[in-house]
C-alpha cells in the first residue's frame, strides 16, 4: 500500500469508459493510496454504453443517468480525471506516456483499457453522408438522434445485438426499419438458429422489415451528400431517411502495438490481466485473454466482462493476484424481450430449447458438450437465469429430456 502520492508511484490508465472507471473505483476499494490518473479521450465523465442503443436513444434518460460512478466520486477518492484528451504513446523504457499536448506523465503502473470503436463501412462517400450513423460513443448518439422522429425511414446494416437494439428502440419511437443481414440468419455468430428464428419472429412482429441473406452492394446519394436509399445484390434500392451501421468493433489496439506489445486480435494478457511488460496492463475490450478451461484466447465485448477485469487488475496492482476466472455474462434488451447469456456457447454440439421459441417470448436454449451444460441464453426469465447460471458453473451432467421437461423446476435439476 501507498502512503504518499509522487509522480513516480502513479498508476496511469488510458481510456476513461466502463473498465477504465470500474477499475479506478477497485483500485481504491483495495487500498491503494497512491496518485491516480485517469485519461480518457471523450469528453464527458466515464458512462455507460447499453443505454445508449436502448433507453438514452429513446430520450428515456439523461446522460447523468449514464455515469458510471457519480462525478464527485473522482475528487472524493483523489482520482486526477483528465478527459478530451488522447494518450498519443507509450514510452516503456521511460515508463511515461504522451498525452497529445506533449504531457509526459510517469507511471509505475500503465493499465491500458482502451476499449474499441465501431466498424467502418467502406464504401465511397459514405464517410461524408451526414446521415449515416455508427453506435459507440454519447456523440454518436447525440449527432443521430434528432432523425429518429416517427415516420422516419431507418436503414440498419448488420443484425448484430447493437442493429437489433437499435431497431427495437426505433419501432417503438415509430420509425420505419429495415435491417439488413448479410449472412443467413441474424445474431449468427452469437446465437444457435433456434434463438436467431425467434428474434427474426419479434422483429417482424413488431413490423421490422428484416432481410437476411441480404449483401448490400452501394448507395445513392441525394445533392446535400445524404445516403438517399441502400442498394441491394438483388437490385432492389430501399429508399431511407437514416443508415445506421451495426457491424462490429475494432479493438483499440494501436498504442499498445505502437509500443511494442502482443497484439492478437486484442492486447495479449494473462489472466491476472498482464501484458508480458509487468508494469503494464489492460482490460475490458481491447483485451485477448486466455479462455482458462476451454483453451485459447478470447476478446469479450461485455460489461461484465470489463467490470471483472478491472478488478481482477486492481488485485494484481496492489499485491493480491487472484486470477480470472469469472464465467462470461451478457444481457440485451428488445421491446419487452430481455435477453441474459451465461457462459460461452463456442463448441458445442447440441442444442436443448427449454420451452418453444416458436410462439410468446419466454425460453432458454441450452448449450451443451460431451454432455455438459456449458452455456445458455435465457429469454425473460431471471429465475431460469439463476438456475442456468449454476448448472453452467457446475458444468452439470443433465440429459436433453430434463431440460426440455417444463414440469420440473431448473433448480432442481442442479
Ligand atoms: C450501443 C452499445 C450497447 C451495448 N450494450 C451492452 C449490453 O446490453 N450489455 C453488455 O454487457 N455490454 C453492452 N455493450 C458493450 C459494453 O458497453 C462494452 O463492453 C464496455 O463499454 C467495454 O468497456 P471498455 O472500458 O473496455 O471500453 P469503452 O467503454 O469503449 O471505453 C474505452 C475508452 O477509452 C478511450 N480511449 C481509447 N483510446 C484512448 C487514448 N489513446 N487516449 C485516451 N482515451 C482513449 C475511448 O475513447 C473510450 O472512451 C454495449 C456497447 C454499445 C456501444
């Protein structure tokens, strides 16, 4: 533990979003005295992303809803925020970084928790369209949301659980949607086809056009620069006041590339967060990690996931590594639909649905391996959530006709 703050025993954190803020809070929950600063280049105090596709897009809160912890938090526990300003470099023999005024700030830790941004869509003149929209950041939604009026025509490309999201909010403000999906099904990479079909089935319900199977081939342009409609392989054109892009995330990773780090797909760290320089370190999005019991590595693109690293790095920074070990979670919210995922589906070979996906919206599908529950996306069920939760962690032996059985209670099964 530190007592006294000098420029020498500072730690250093590069992005101030949802790790970047969680594990500042950590590392004083641990104990640690010693001088803090967090940099983050947006310009607001850290806030939470997931609303920004749900309830701050709809108008339902305010970005003071969003904060992550309250403002007054980082002068209370002595934490130097700085935000609107860039880490420009790392300097590791020095072990200072560069903020993009020329700042030099030495550090004795470096926690990098970067995050990502959105995937461009490359295709020419888009960049400049004022109507076409990414979804990461406040400013994003700020310069979108003044088009999501009702009757407008909403052109989302890629069914990803961000294009969803924002089809959802959007039918329920009363615009006209589209969603476009190049593969066949939509939330392919994350979901089995029996999760897909269900939320093809609420989509539609709701009065989403969704068109999967689609690959979208160029756009026109009206005089002020504008996307005027998106055009298909097919040759269909589908005329639309507004484009939002939902197809994936970049890790930020170039500053740590910049500065001589692994970099595979992600930050290389171990479990206790480490990069292989032991004075620096990285969290939430912008990390590979390593898969513990399922082998590999793997970057997650969840809250959960960056609220455990910070804490996991704010343990190994005050003396008291404890490896991560956490089992991945994930929500999504979709009209009245709340999905929670335990556990990594990747590998299995079966698939259990507990319930009918077919009609109403309550089910869980279970993924199982050699026989063992390994993952699970329960839909608006938090009791069933619980129950799969454990039989997750237990990797519980349960046979597909149990599960399937609505008579008996999960709980029971554990
Ligand atoms: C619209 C949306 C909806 C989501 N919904 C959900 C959900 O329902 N459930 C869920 O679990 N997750 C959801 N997520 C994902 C979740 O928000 C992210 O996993 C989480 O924010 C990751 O935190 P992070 O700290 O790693 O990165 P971020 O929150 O992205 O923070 C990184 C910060 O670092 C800054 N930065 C980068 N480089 C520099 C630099 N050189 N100098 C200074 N600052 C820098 C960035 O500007 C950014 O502010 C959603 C994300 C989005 C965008």
């Amino acid at each position: 533990m530190q007592n006294e703050r000098t420029a020498t025993d500072r730690i250093v954190v590069v992005g101030g979003g949802q790790s970047g803020a969680d594990f500042v809070a950590a590392l004083r929950m641990a104990g640690y005295q010693g001088l803090v600063t967090l940099v983050g280049e947006e310009p607001d105090y850290p806030y939470a992303r997931p609303p920004l596709s749900k309830a701050y897009l709809s108008g339902k809160v305010s970005v003071d809803d969003l904060y992550i912890r309250p403002p007054a938090m980082y002068e209370q526990q002595g934490i130097d925020l700085r935000t609107g300003i860039r880490v420009a470099a790392i300097d590791r023999t020095a072990r200072h970084v560069v903020l993009v005024d020329g700042e030099r700030l030495p550090y004795a830790h470096l926690v990098l928790a970067t995050g990502g941004r959105a995937r461009r869509l490359p295709a020419p003149g888009l960049d400049d369209a004022p109507n076409v929209h990414y979804l990461r950041t406040l400013a994003d939604v700020t310069a979108m949301r003044h088009r999501f009026v009702p009757g407008a025509r909403l052109v989302v490309v890629g069914a990803g659980y961000i294009g969803l999201e924002v089809a959802a909010t959007a039918r329920q403000l009363g615009l006209d949607v589209t969603v476009l999906e190049a593969l066949p099904r939509v939330l392919a990479r994350v979901t089995a086809p029996q999760v897909s079909a269900f939320y093809q089935r609420v989509h539609t319900e709701e009065g989403v056009d969704i068109r999967v199977d689609t690959a979208v081939t160029g756009f026109s342009f009206a005089l002020d620069g504008s996307v005027s409609a998106v055009e298909l392989k097919n040759g269909e054109r589908i005329d639309t006041d507004i484009v939002l892009v939902g197809i994936g995330l970049v890790p930020n990773t170039e500053l740590a590339e910049q500065a001589g780090l692994a970099v595979d797909s992600g930050i290389v760290v171990d479990e206790y967060c480490r990069t292989e320089d032991r004075a620096v370190l990285a969290i939430g999005d912008c990390t590979s990690h390593p898969c513990g019991e399922h082998g590999g590595r793997r970057r997650l693109e969840s809250v959960p996931n960056a609220s455990e690293q910070a804490r996991v790095a704010a343990a190994t920074i005050t003396g008291n590594p404890e490896p991560y070990t956490a089992i991945p979670w994930f929500w999504s919210d979709q009209y009245d639909v709340r999905l929670q995922t335990i556990g990594l589906s990747t590998g299995h070979d079966d698939v259990v649905i507990r319930g009918t996906t077919e009609t109403g919206r309550s089910f869980a599908a279970f993924y199982l391996k050699d026989g063992q529950v390994r993952a699970a996306d329960v839909i608006c069920s938090p009791r069933d959530f619980t129950a799969a939760r454990k039989l997750v962690a237990a990797r519980a032996r349960v046979g597909p006709e149990a599960l399937r059985d609505l008579s008996v209670p999960l709980k029971q099964l554990l």
